[in-house]
C-alpha cells in the first residue's frame, strides 16, 4: 500500500470514528430531552437499545399455537398473544395515537409473513374502519400496519374495503354471535377490478373470534379474490 493510500484509509476510519461518536451524542442528548421508552412496558432504554427493551425481548408472549381459525381465509397469521404488555401496547397504539409504533410492529409482523406464509401474495389490504373512528384516532390501525408489511416486503398495497356503517367496537358484543351480527353487511368491495383474480393479504391488528376478519374475506371471495391470507398483530388464546 502506498503512502497516500494508507494516508487515505487512516482518514476515513477516523471520519467513520467521528461519525460513529457524533451519532451516540446526538442520542443521548435526544435521551436526555425526549428519552426514548420500550414499546411494550414503557421502561426508558438504554443507549444500545432500539424499541424494546431487554427484559421483554425474552418474555413477549409469541403467538406459537395452531393458528385462529377464520372462515374464508387460506390461514391467518398472528404475531403475539393478545394479553399483557402486548394488549397495553396495541390500546396505546389504536387510541393514544402511538403511530409511530407501526414501525416496529410491522416489521415483526412482514417477518411473521415471510415465514409462515406458503402462498406467493399479489397485494396487501387492511380492514377498513369507519370515518367516525378515523376522527377519533387520527388514523387506520390496520392500515398503517398494512403500509409497514409492504413497504418491507415490496407488496404492492390495494384498498379493497370500505365500511359503510359506524358500527359498535366488537370488543363490546359478548359472544361470537353477536360478533358476526354486528358486523354483517357494513363493508363493501372498492374497486374490485384491481385485484379480481388475485391472492390478497389482509391485516388487522388483532383477531379474537375472527367474525371481522371472516366478514372481509366473504366481501373480497365473493367480490372475486382468488384468495385471502389474514396475517394480525395479535391473536388472542383459542379459549373463546
């Protein structure tokens, strides 16, 4: 190696040194104004960590159960039990305007895709929420989440449903019956010549007895998707 060459190289580790050093500043002073915290138990992080802590990295509640049974769905895909500091962190994530949580979750959420997903996807969608709750949240859950899983994995992403009526939350309705009663006939296909004959991928961020998630693949099968693939946030336990 010839001495400028050498010279060369010595300079641009120590920029990359500079850089590297700038950038842990800059971080720490973020943290001392605006400290970041874990997603899921609200604990500040440490300088080496990103999202999550530590600690929940070993104990989050991975979905690793057979799979929530939806009615129309080639398998639906979910990422988390919905229970502890998982469900804390979707109700921050819905209602208290956490969006920049998509982010992480979507990413989990395209990984869980990737690996559990057989079938070779045309287009991403979401479930649909009325223009009510979008006042209310500022955002589509779903939606946002839908975004992350295709910009991650370069889904082409198609709106496919749009609710017709500000029906009451699910969460409400004590029992699978009424869960598929309350949502019967409030969506309806958008622009089904888009995606006629495709495979879809349809996200939510949590599915319980899986009345919504069945309900939009009866609109999207019946509308002519060749199939729809569910892939959720989080499931809750098989117990309902």
């Amino acid at each position: 190696m010839t001495r400028s060459a050498a010279l060369g190289l010595e300079v641009q580790t120590r920029t990359r040194g500079c850089r590297q050093v700038l950038k842990k500043l800059w971080l720490w002073v973020l943290d001392l104004f605006f400290p970041r915290k874990c997603i899921f138990c609200q604990r500040i992080l440490e300088l080496e960590e990103s999202d999550v802590c530590a600690e929940c990295q070993m104990e989050l509640p991975i979905y690793d159960v057979t799979p929530k049974s939806v009615t129309g769905a080639e398998a639906c895909i979910s990422v988390f039990f919905y229970e502890k500091n998982v469900r804390e962190a979707i109700l921050r994530y819905k209602f208290g305007r956490k969006e920049i949580y998509a982010q992480y979750f979507g990413k989990l959420m395209a990984a869980a895709y990737s690996a559990k997903c057989p079938q070779t996807i045309d287009a991403i969608t979401w479930v649909p929420i009325s223009k009510e709750r979008m006042r209310e949240r500022g955002f589509n859950q779903a939606q946002r989440l839908a975004e992350e899983v295709g910009n991650s994995r370069n889904l082409p992403l198609i709106k496919t449903l749009k609710k017709t009526e500000n029906n009451p939350a699910q969460s409400q309705m004590q029992s699978a019956a009424q869960r598929r009663a309350n949502v019967r006939g409030v969506y309806l296909p958008v622009d089904p010549q888009q995606w006629v004959g495709k495979q879809l991928l349809l996200v939510d961020d949590v599915v319980t007895t899986g009345s919504t998630l069945a309900e939009c693949c009866r609109v999207l099968l019946t509308a002519g998707a060749a199939g729809v693939y569910c892939l959720t946030l989080a499931a809750t336990r098989n117990t309902e």
